[in-house]
C-alpha cells in the first residue's frame, strides 16, 4: 500500500492552546501518526441553508441548536 492508507474518516475538533482536540471519540494508537485535514465548522452557514426545512424556529431555538453543535461531546 501506499503512504497513506485508504480508510478515512472525519472528526470535529477543537483547538486549543495549538492542539486540535478531538471532540468524538478516536481510536488511533498513542504516538501514531496521522494525516490531518482541516476544514473550519460553519455551522451559522448549515443553518442557513436549511433554515425552514423541518418548521419554524426563534433564534433562540437555532441558537440552543448551535450551541449543542459546538458543545464537546464526553464518552
């Protein structure tokens, strides 16, 4: 196989203090090295474009919804 393996998946995480941390549970080797893309969360512009799809909602309701989105998630 080549340098990079074909299994992928994707992981929200957060930086902080110059370190990404995984926000979804992982189950890479400690000291295992990976190839990382990265691609910042627009949830604001997830909101938007399916803004009435499932109803109505206040602002207060699409801002609670953001806020479980970016909240940390512990298994």
């Amino acid at each position: 196989m080549g340098m990079f393996d074909t299994v992928s998946r994707v992981i929200r995480v957060r930086f902080e203090k110059g370190v990404f941390k995984p926000l979804d549970r992982v189950d890479f080797r400690e000291g295992e090295e990976l190839v990382v893309f990265v691609r910042r969360c627009r949830v604001r512009e997830v909101l938007d474009k399916y803004v009435g799809l499932f109803g109505e909602a206040t602002v207060e309701e699409l801002e609670e919804e953001e806020a479980q989105v970016q909240r940390p998630r512990h298994s």
